[in-house]
C-alpha cells in the first residue's frame, strides 16, 4: 500500500509505503534539515533497525519513532524500518576502495 503525505506549509511531500500488512510508518515529518519518522508498534520486545541509502550507518531503537538530523535541504531519502525479534543477531559490513 502506498500513501503520499503532502504538508502544504513546508511543501514537502513524502512517499510510504507498507510491505509488511499491519506494519509500517504511521508518519514521515521532514524539515529542511532532518525526518521523524514514526510506526506501528510489532510487539513488546521488539528492537527496531533504521537506515538509508543516502545516510551512513545502521541504527537500533526500542521506540517507535526516530529522528535523522544533519540531512541536505531538498535531497530525496530512501528510509527503511524493520521490526527484529530478540536473540541473536548477525550483520556483515565491509569496508572497500575500488581500482584506480
């Protein structure tokens, strides 16, 4: 399902859309500088992860909601939020310089 939020006063426009039926962003508030996303709760001791193409770095949260600041006036941003059980959990990064 997709919903455009449109706020006049600032003439911002933000796309969502929900993948998963019962979860997704309630809300996506952008300034000229930064986000605050909000969500739909998943359960109790559910830890949530948040990152962007455009924005370096992975970031956890317990609350349903999250603020990115630092962001560039008038650059589109590609925000994901998933919902991660308790237990174990596994994440591989690498670092690379490509070929001169």
């Amino acid at each position: 399902m997709r919903r455009v939020h449109r706020q006049p006063e600032s003439g911002s426009i933000a796309t969502v859309e929900r993948v998963s039926k019962g979860f997704g962003f309630l809300s996506v508030e952008p300034t000229r500088a930064s986000v605050r996303l909000t969500w739909t709760a998943h359960r109790n001791e559910t830890r949530y992860m948040l990152f962007s193409q455009e924005i370096y770095g992975v970031y956890f949260t317990k609350k349903r909601t999250f603020q990115f600041v630092g962001l560039e006036p008038g650059k589109t941003y590609n925000v994901f939020v998933l919902a991660v059980e308790q237990g174990p959990q596994y994440i591989a990064s690498a670092a690379f310089q490509t070929l001169a």
